[in-house]
C-alpha cells in the first residue's frame, strides 16, 4: 500500500464540503495520526506528501477549508508558519463576526417573528 491508498483507505469523501476525512486515530488536537514505515505522521501532511513530494523545508500544511481531519489535498497548502497564524486568526476573526450576526437575527426573530419592518429600523 502507498501513501495515497493508505489516505484513501482511512479517510470517506464528504459531498456536503468536498472534505476526505480522516477516520482513523485523531490526536488530542483534532489531526488525524498515521503510522507510515515505522515514522509518525499527521494525516494531512502524509496527503499531501504522497501528492506532491516532501515538504518544502521551513513549510507547514495548512487545511484551506479549516477542517483538521481534512486530507483532501486540494483543500491543502504549503506555506510559512507566518501565513499559517495569519490565516487562522482571521478565520477567528470571521467566525466570531458571523456568531455575533447570528445573535441579531435570533433577537430580531423573537422580537419581531412576522418579519416587520422594525426588523430593516434596528441597527447591526
């Protein structure tokens, strides 16, 4: 079995966000774990290495889709740590933006359930 069989064979293909998640063991973080002659490695960087050759040195392996059990190499990148933090940050950023709109639309639904116009009157 090569590397790519051997991600094919632990991971299922998830239509809904073209993600292949990892089924097999998961570290305490959230990546997936695989043994690969007698040398550990986290799944995605396996992926992306049985696809594309080793990895740049000074590289990481960063999920696009922000999914760690992703081994999908498209959703993969090779970049710098810098760009790696970079990313991520602004992912928290988004994602804290998009919980706070969220918590509008819930109050505006209980205030206003018919959907009136003092839904389009209150401020964001």
């Amino acid at each position: 079995m090569n590397k790519a069989q051997k991600v094919a064979h632990y991971s299922v293909y998830d239509p809904r966000t073209g993600c292949r998640i990892w089924t097999a063991s998961k570290s305490e973080t959230g990546y997936g774990n695989v043994r690969w002659k007698d040398r550990r490695y986290k799944a995605h960087r396996l992926a992306w290495e049985a696809v594309n050759g080793p990895i740049p040195a000074g590289a990481v392996i960063h999920h696009k889709c922000g999914v760690r059990l992703c081994v999908n190499v498209a959703h993969l990148q090779a970049v710098t740590p810098q760009e790696n933090s970079a990313e991520m940050l602004e992912r928290q950023y988004y994602l804290a933006r998009i919980r706070e709109l969220e918590a509008v639309v819930e109050r505006l639904s209980v205030r206003c359930p018919d959907r009136c116009r003092c839904a389009q009157q209150m401020p964001l």
